[in-house]
C-alpha cells in the first residue's frame, strides 16, 4: 500500500473502532499497491490530514488485504474516497483530484 505521511493506516478488524465509531468526521481513501492513481493522492492526503487535523481524521485501508470493508461499502474504484460521520457514509469520492478541489468537496463536512 502506498502509505500518505501522517495518514493512519485502518483494517477489517479495526475500522469499526477507528472510522466508525470517531469523534471527528473521516476520510477514508480505499487504496491498492497497484493503483496509479493512488501514488498521486498520498501527498494530497498528507497535506489535507496536516492542514485538518483536529476537524477531520484522515485514514487509508488498503483494498486488497481488507475485502469485508471493502465489500460492505461497494467499493469498485481505486482510489474512492469516503467522508463517514457518526457511524454513517456522507460522502463517495472516486479517483484522484488536487489537494485545491479535495479540501472544496470536504467543506462542508
């Protein structure tokens, strides 16, 4: 997986404990080792869990070793982003975008 800096890394086995059951909003990039797209948003991640921190969390789980979370939220593109609040998906995001249109679409979370 490629790790985003400062981006904790979740698991089937803990993504309930550290998405689901979170304070703050998160972030939540559904990633791969072969997915392209994937190497040119981790640096835009890194920016955005620096540049949110305290309002947003910011996590990766990676696709190919976690297939129950990735099943259970219908995750069929590399890298889909997702916004969870309280528990619940808000937002889907899918593909790569500049950290300028990332932080636009997470506005309002």
């Amino acid at each position: 997986m490629i790790k985003a800096k400062g981006v904790a890394e979740v698991t089937d086995a803990d993504f309930e404990t550290e998405v689901l059951a979170a304070e703050l909003p998160v972030l939540v990039e559904f990633t791969a080792d072969w997915c392209g797209p994937c190497r040119q948003l981790a640096p835009v991640l890194s920016a955005v869990a620096e540049e949110e921190a305290g309002r947003l969390k910011v996590v990766q789980i990676d696709a190919d070793t976690n297939p129950a979370t990735v099943t259970k939220y219908g995750i069929l593109s590399m890298p889909t982003l997702m916004v969870f609040r309280a528990g619940e998906p808000v937002r889907s995001m899918v593909g790569a975008r500049p950290k300028r249109r990332l932080l636009e679409e997470l506005a309002d979370v």
